[in-house]
C-alpha cells in the first residue's frame, strides 16, 4: 500500500539537514577567524603563538598563508611561512618566499634568513640525484658562508657551526673570522672553543685573550687557563706578561714558584729570581733540593752581572756544605765562570785543609 503525500511530507519534516559545506565556505570561515586573532592578539604574541606550533606544521602553514593575504608585507610573517614551508616539505614555497625576503630592507631577519637559506640549499642537495645541480647548490652554500663572514651575519652562538660549514668548503681563511668572533665573547663555552680551534700562530694573541678571560672565572679551571695562558706568552717571548700570569698561579698551585723564579731570570728581573730560589731553599726539606736552589739563586744573581752579591750569597752557605765535595766543585766552578779568581783559590785551599 503507498503512502499518501501527506506522510511524505511527515517524514521529510523529521529528515536532519546534510552538514555540508563548500570549500569556498571553509576558506571564508578560516580567512574571518584569522582575520580576528591578528586584530586581537599584539603581532608579537600572535608570531610567538604561531611559530610555538611545532606538532602540526600543516595547520601552521596554512594558519601562515592566511594570515600573509592580510599582511603580504610583513618580513616577520613571510620568513615564518618560509620555515614552516621547510618544515612541511615545501621546498619551492620556501625557496620563492625566501628570494622576496632578499629583497627587503628588514635587517632584523638577516642572520635568520642566511641560516634559513643555508638549510633550504642543504634540504635541497639531499633530494637532488643530480650531480650538476648538485655542485651549482654547493658553490651557492659556498657563497652564503662567505657573504656571512665578510657581513658578519651570525651570532656568537653560530659561530662554531658556521666554522664547520667553512672548513667543510675548505674555506680555511674565512672559517677562522668565525672562531675570531668568539675572543669577544664573555661566554665560557665561547672562549674554550676559541683556545681550542684557532692554532695558527698568527691567532696566538687571541688565544691568551681567550685564556685570560677564563682565568677570571672563579672555579676548578682557573688553574688550567692560567697554564694555558703562561704557555701562550712564553711561546711568544713575553716574559713581562708571563710573569703576570704566574704570580697569580702561585697563588693557587705554589709548585710554578720554580718556574716564576726562572722567568723572572729569564726578564732580566735577577735579584727578584734569587730571592725567590732563597724562599724556595728556606721551604724545602730536601737536602739536594736545597743545593739547586742554592745554586740557582747564586747563578740569576751571576747573570745578570751582580757578582758581588753573588759571591757574597755563596760565602754566607758555603761553609754548610764544606763536606760535600760535589758542592764545592760547583761553587768553585761557578765563581770561575764569573771571573772571580780569589774566591774560587779561598775555597780550594778550605776544600784541602778539610781533606788534611
């Protein structure tokens, strides 16, 4: 039996409208969304919110895409919608949004950009089976490291990464203005790869800068940037500075008061070498020990022409060591290197009135 119109009409009542809807609709609905959070929100906060979004790159770039149709001249925008276009594997998108943004006058996005570039070149190599377009990347990723050294479009940061990228290119000149970079730094991870990596003799200077600078941070290292420092000027003849540098590392380790007593010889600066020696000979409970220091205290004072006090340091202890023929040998050899005849002649005869 057939229905009549009337309980058609019945049912059609109860029927729940289709939820479709057009994409022209869907684009409409997402441009006055997107257009409402960039009037609220500040700019700032609105790219912060955006670039946050790490788990849904897809939903990020298009978010991006909008919101460039309400804005299409904000470099802060266009350089997200880049990255997030890298991000998603859109490498063309990428590659058109960054050729804009070299055009533009927005030097804060600079450094960011040449990073950003660098990566996209990179991404693109590793896609490429193509050896030409292979090396017409590579000498482009040659030219952006250059350009980034010559402008200084990097942070300290990137330093050591952007060394990398120029050793890799065996951009050996360039990839030290890098790692010069870092000498200017206060940042301890900074100054340890400067000492580290730049080894050129000409970047020596640098290198104590750096060792210096980390000698001042208080802690269990401060002894070794001091070594390193010490190390550094005595490779370079710099006495007076070396001295600087051990006065404070006895202060730490009094082991290098040995080495600051022959440094201070070594700069001319005698008396104070043999009144160190004589510190060392008053400490030490070696009796060999004390005969070096003796007799290194006797020589810095030789060496620089002040035999007279020399003689008379020796006259003072000669007499503790009458019995050690050994010592007197060296004592007697000592004041013939010095010319000093008469003295050498006074302790041979002590020597053989001893042996009678």
């Amino acid at each position: 039996m057939s229905q009549s119109p009337a309980n058609d009409e019945d049912i059609n009542l109860y029927k729940k409208p289709k939820d479709v809807a057009t994409n022209r609709e869907i684009f409409f609905i997402f441009f006055i969304f997107a257009f409402v959070l960039y009037v609220i929100y500040p700019e700032k906060m609105l790219q912060k919110q955006v670039l946050s979004e790490k788990s849904n790159y897809e939903l990020t770039g298009v978010y991006l895409e909008n919101m460039l149709r309400l804005d299409p001249d904000n470099t802060q925008l266009m350089f997200a919608a880049a990255k997030v276009s890298l991000e998603r594997g859109n490498l063309d998108l990428s590659e058109k949004l960054l050729q804009v943004l070299r055009k533009s006058n927005d030097t804060s996005i600079a450094k960011k950009l040449e990073k950003l570039e660098y990566r996209l070149i990179e991404t693109q190599i590793t896609y490429s089976n193509s050896s030409i377009y292979t090396v017409k990347k590579k000498k482009l990723l040659s030219k952006i490291i250059t350009r980034v050294a010559e402008k200084h479009l990097f942070e300290k940061k990137d330093a050591l990464v952007w060394y990398r990228r120029a050793i890799k290119f065996s951009q050996n000149s360039i990839a030290l203005t890098f790692i010069e970079s870092l000498s200017d730094s206060n940042d301890p991870n900074d100054l340890e790869q400067c000492i580290y990596m730049m080894i050129q003799p000409e970047n020596r200077n640098k290198r104590i800068a750096c060792a210096e600078k980390l000698s001042q941070y208080d802690g269990k290292t401060t002894k070794k940037w001091l070594v390193a420092a010490w190390t550094l000027y005595s490779q370079e003849g710099d006495y007076i500075k070396s001295i600087e540098i051990l006065d404070k590392l006895v202060k730490i380790d009094p082991s290098y008061r040995n080495i600051l007593a022959e440094t201070r010889r070594a700069a001319g600066r005698f008396v104070e070498s043999s009144d160190l020696y004589m510190l060392l000979y008053q400490n030490s409970n070696s009796y060999e020990r004390k005969k070096e220091y003796l007799l290194k205290a006797i020589l810095a004072l030789s060496s620089g022409k002040l035999n007279h006090k020399a003689i008379a340091l020796a006259h003072k202890y000669e007499s503790n060591y009458i019995n050690d023929e050994k010592m007197m040998q060296k004592l007697i050899k000592l004041y013939l290197s010095m010319g000093e005849l008469e003295a050498a002649r006074v302790l041979t005869l002590k020597m053989m009135e001893r042996e009678k």
